[in-house]
C-alpha cells in the first residue's frame, strides 16, 4: 500500500469518528443545552441504584467529551488521550442503555466502537497528517 493511501485512510477515520463525535456533541451542548439533554436522555436513571450526581456527571461528561473529542481528532490533536476519552465514553453510554432496558439497538454504538477501535489498533506512524508533531516538538514527515 502506497504511504499517502495510509495517511489519507488514518485521516478519513479519525475524521469520520470525529465528525461524528462533534457534531452529537455540539447539538447536546449547544443545541439542546445539558438541562435538556438530562431531561431528554437521563433523568430515567433517577429511578435506578445511581446517585444523582454520577447521573448529572455522566450527563456532562459525555456531552463535553463528544464534543471536544470530535474537534481534536479532526484537527489530529492528542489523538490517543481523545481516543481513550471517547473509548471511555462508548462504555459508559452502553452501560447506561443497558442498565435501562436491553440493548436490542446497536446502530450507534457499533460504528463509532470500530472506529475508535480500528484508530487504536492501526499503527500511529501511518497517520501522518496531524497536527499532534507540532505539540512534541517533532517535525511532520514529509509526504
């Protein structure tokens, strides 16, 4: 495989996921607003053994996570901590739609999984257009 076909497939990956990301994360934080979104999303937990707080926290948490992961990835900015941030996410919006009821709806929690992990899984020199060098003081590697 030709070195720019790597570096542009690392590239659409992480900025489909991030894409994806950010935009669920903008219309949670600026469109609905987090009120809402608790409303909207979590205030069913209320009724299980979860503390209010841990509710309101993963409220917050996985709005914001979304939403900064998304412009991170997309800029290819402190990918793997975003990855890892997003990874963490995943398993906690999973947890909270099975704790309510079964997960018989996959289709979005699949998708941005196997890219997350596909990202974590490829190996990190092929994405060579990022702007992560910059940040560690590395010069970009000339395509």
């Amino acid at each position: 495989m030709h070195f720019t076909a790597r570096a542009f497939g690392m590239f659409f990956l992480r900025s489909l996921l991030g894409i994806i990301v950010l935009m669920q994360g903008w219309g949670k934080v600026f469109g609905w607003g987090l009120p809402k979104v608790y409303e909207m999303w979590f205030k069913d937990f209320e009724k299980t053994f979860l503390p209010k707080w841990v509710i309101w926290g993963a409220a917050y948490y996985t709005s914001y996570v979304e939403l900064i992961t998304g412009f991170l990835l997309i800029a290819g900015l402190f990918k793997r901590i975003a990855l890892y941030l997003l990874a963490a996410d995943l398993l906690i919006v999973s947890y909270g739609h099975g704790l309510l009821e079964p997960i018989w709806d996959l289709q979005h929690v699949i998708p941005r999984a196997i890219l997350v992990a596909a990202l974590l899984f490829l190996p990190e020199e092929w994405d060579r257009w990022t702007i992560d060098p910059v940040f560690k003081n590395k010069r970009p590697v000339k395509i």
